[in-house]
C-alpha cells in the first residue's frame, strides 16, 4: 500500500468553485461567485461534500518489517457521480502510530498547512508534504485522542487557505467510520467491484456530457458569413 488511494488516476477537482473561473471546470450545486477577472473568491468558502462510496473501506497488509498496517478510506465530492474532491485514508500501524493522510485540490497556500476539525474534539494541526497533478498530498498526526474524536464524530471539516488568503472548509460526514475503522478488512474483491462501479459511473456521466455537448452544437450551427459584395 505504497499509494494510500485505489483511484488517483481518476480525480479531477473542483477548482473553479475555489480559485475562480479561470481554473479547470468542475460542476458544484453552490458554486462560489468568482471575483471579476476570475480572480480568487471574495470572502470564505465552504463546501459540503457527499461520501462517494457507499461506506468507509478497510485495508490491511503486512509491511516489510512484519507489522501490520491498515488504513480506513473513503471518497468524497460535490455530487456523487463526480470525481472525488478530497480523499481521507487513516492509518493504523500496529497499535503504535495513528495518522491520516489527505488528497487535495491543487491550488491552495501550502506553508499555512491546514486543520481538520472533528465535530467532538480538539482541532488537529496537518501539513502539506508533496503535489501531484492530480492533487496535494497532506498528513494530520491523530494519537489515541485525535481518533476518538473523530470515531465521535458525525461530521468533521477541513480547512486550508486558497491563493487570495481566505479559508476554503471541506465539510464531510464521518458516520460510520468507528464500525468501519474498529471492525475487520474488507474482502479485496468488493473494494474492487465499487472502486470499478465507481469507474463505470464516471465514464457514463463523461459521456452523456459529451453527447450533449456535441447536440448542442450540431442543433446551433455557426450562421455562413454572408459573401462579399
């Protein structure tokens, strides 16, 4: 489990809600009004993301030193046949160290870090540690406290800073992730099957975009300029 997420490939983020127009073009059901000439929203934006997968995943696996590792997953975004907008794994190794790893959009200011907020709990301090064309890696140290908290919790938030200085809040729900984090692994396969209906879900709403994009332009036909006189 060198890469903590099953679909990386696949993530397209939601940067025009966040960074303004003039960024990659992502559908929100409350998009940010951008600022004009597409600048960086005016003022704090939040977002209320869905879980993707029916359910928080659970992986487990034997590193090389013999020790145990698993990490509780899940995908999260603005509509649920949309590409994931942030994705959470939390890792437990052997009963010694407990931390969650985070995918974000690109864009945001990475010196300030960013914070995950557990609904019951203590804010928790994280840092970004490399970036993707497809998204920010970010880590957040938990201990016992920081996973009780969100075992807790029914919703949590993250929050970091985008490129005008203002907090950007990824809000989540946490509801099941104490059975899924507390309880045994998944059967591989079944990951599989929803990573891969995710997948078919993905490719089908790509392509009925497509159609109607190409409808739209066969029903509006540029008008032939009129010859010179």
């Amino acid at each position: 489990m060198t890469i903590p997420f099953v679909r990386m490939a696949a993530m397209a983020f939601a940067a025009a809600t966040i960074f303004g127009a003039d960024a990659a073009v992502a559908q929100s059901p409350k998009p940010a009004t951008p600022a004009p000439g597409g600048a960086a929203p005016l003022g704090p934006v939040k977002l209320d993301l869905v879980g993707l997968q029916p359910q928080w995943m659970k992986q487990c696996s034997k590193d090389q030193s013999g020790k145990e590792v698993c990490l509780t997953q899940r995908e999260f975004g603005q509509v649920v046949d949309q590409p994931p907008t942030l994705i959470i794994a939390v890792y437990q190794i052997a009963d010694e160290h407990r931390f969650a790893r985070f995918v974000l959009p690109l864009g945001f200011l990475l010196a300030p870090g960013f914070r995950l907020l557990p609904e019951k709990g203590e804010p928790i301090p994280g840092r970004f540690a490399f970036c993707l064309p497809q998204g920010c890696f970010a880590e957040a140290e938990l201990g016992s406290a920081g996973i009780n908290a969100l075992k807790k919790s029914s919703a949590a938030t993250v929050v970091v800073r985008n490129q005008a200085n203002n907090e950007v809040t990824f809000s989540f729900p946490m509801k099941d992730f104490a059975g899924a984090y507390d309880g045994p692994a998944m059967d591989p396969k079944v990951i599989e099957q929803q990573n891969q209906e995710l997948q078919r879900q993905l490719e089908e709403k790509a392509r009925q975009q497509r159609e109607q994009l190409e409808k739209q332009s066969g029903a509006t036909p540029a008008p032939t300029p009129a010859p010179p006189k």
